[in-house]
C-alpha cells in the first residue's frame, strides 16, 4: 500500500465524501447505505484491538445505514422518487441497475 499511498488516501477521501453526500440528495441511496455498511465493517476490523476504542459506534453505524437501505430514504422528496418512474418505465441496462440501486 505505501507506493500508492497518495491513490489510496483521495480513494477514502472521495469514496468518503460521496457516502455522505450523496445520501443528502437521494440518489442511488441504497447502493451508498451498502457501500457504508462495507466501509463500517472494514474499518470496525481495522481498529478491533485498539484500546480505548468504542466499539459500539461501529455497530451503530452498520445498523443505521442498514436502516437507510431497508427503507429506501431516497424515494420520498428525493432525486431516487423523481427519476424511479422513469429507470422502471426504461429497458436499459443501466436504467434497471438504477431502479434496483435507489
């Protein structure tokens, strides 16, 4: 990891910032909650023999983003609920990947 350490670190960084920000405009929002729920495992792994460490927050953080994919936030006032009707209406590939990711 130390020769591509500068990718790795704008990796997180923008894997990172796009879990939380895409959520907040509802779109694809049950593939973020699970890409969430894959970084929070990670990371609860990485720091399990840390002491001091709180481990609790961790299994808070999967539980809420597993809550955001259980009930698809972004179909209510968001862009999933807008543009939904038309991935289900099209017969693309990438339209019905949509559908299946908001």
């Amino acid at each position: 990891m130390l020769p591509s350490f500068v990718v790795f670190g704008w990796m997180t960084l923008l894997v990172e910032s796009a879990i939380g920000a895409v959520p907040l405009v509802g779109l694809a929002t049950r593939l973020f909650a699970l890409l969430a729920v894959a970084q929070a495992i990670a990371i609860s792994l990485s720091v399990l023999n840390t002491a001091g460490e709180w481990h609790l927050s961790y299994c808070l953080m999967i539980m809420a983003n597993l809550t955001l994919f259980a009930i698809a936030t972004g179909r209510a006032h968001r862009l999933d609920g807008v543009l939904r009707p038309l991935w289900v209406a099209s017969s693309g590939r990438l339209s019905r990947l949509m559908a299946l990711a908001s």
